[in-house]
C-alpha cells in the first residue's frame, strides 16, 4: 500500500500537538510521509519579508514533491499568514503544475468557537445547492483508515474535482489577532 507525501500546514502554537500526529501516523503506523516546515526550516524562508520569495522557496522545498496537504486545526490556525501562504501554494495549478489535494484535520484543542482559515473555506462546501468541493475536513482520527482513506480521498480530487479549487490571489500580509 503506497504512502503518500503529505505536507503538514499548521500554527506552531500546535506544535506539541502536530508532533504527536506525526509521530501517530507518519512513524509509528506507516499512513503517510510527512513534508512541512518546521524548526528543520531554513532560516532565509522565515527572515524574508517578501511573500513572492517564500511562497516559491515553500513550493520548492517542501511542497513540490507531496500530493496532500493536511492542515491540522488548532484554536488560531487560521489566523496565521503562513498557512494562508501554504494553502495558496497548495491550490495552485497549471498547465505543468497538479495542485495537491487538501485534507483539513481539528486538532484536539480545536473548538466548537474556533474558526477554518478563510482559503480552506472557500475550498469547502458552501450551501446545500453546491454540488460538490475541493477540500474535506474530519475530526481527529482515533484509526489509522479513517486517516488513510480521508488521504486517497484528498489525492483523487487532484483531478477529478480540480474545477471546484478556489484560490484568490490576494494573500495575508500580516498574522490576525487571536483571541
């Protein structure tokens, strides 16, 4: 059974959290192989200012050999400018460029009162007249199926649902305040 490369947007306010779901799934059951930034991350992606900079330093390193991207939820996800900046990277698609499949995951510290980053939901179903989306979202996955089907899911709407990607191009410049 293949693994697919997966890179993992997140907060890093989550990281203790995003390591334990990695070390779950990635190392310990074999779901997925995890790409993603992290404290491994070259430090002339995280000192620039220049958002066309990073975006294509992200595309490069870390998201040009993955199929998914999974966006683990926690409180202020989606306030963060990076995850906007992943997700965009993520959505992007062309004649020579696949977008990769997106796959949103609520954290255990998500809550009932915490919000989606607004790129994800405009990947979501928006009404029951909507026939279908791009993105899926679950619940934190207690088996490793329900993680590994949501997955194949994630990378088969890589070409079967691509006209429903919606990717402005305005981006987040800054971080939003978070409660």
């Amino acid at each position: 059974m293949a693994r697919h490369k997966c890179f993992i947007s997140y907060h890093h306010e989550d990281q203790n959290e995003v390591d334990d779901f990695i070390r779950t799934f990635d190392h310990e059951r074999d779901v997925f192989i995890s790409r993603g930034l992290g404290p491994e991350m070259s430090p002339d992606i995280i000192n620039s200012q220049n958002t066309d900079y990073v975006m294509s330093r992200i595309r490069e390193l870390y998201l040009k050999d993955s199929t998914v991207t999974i966006v683990l939820l926690g409180k202020c996800t989606w306030a963060r400018r990076y995850v906007d900046w992943e997700l965009q990277s993520s959505l992007r698609s062309g004649e020579t460029v696949t977008p990769n499949g997106v796959l949103a995951i609520k954290l255990p510290s998500f809550s009932k009162d915490t919000s989606f980053p607004n790129r994800l939901n405009l990947n979501l179903r928006q009404t029951d007249e909507q026939e279908d989306c791009y993105a899926r979202w679950i619940e934190y996955p207690t088996r490793k199926e329900t993680l590994k089907n949501a997955i194949d899911s994630a990378f088969n709407r890589r070409s079967t649902h691509k006209k429903w990607i919606d990717n402005p191009r305005e981006k987040f410049s800054y971080n939003r305040t978070c409660p």
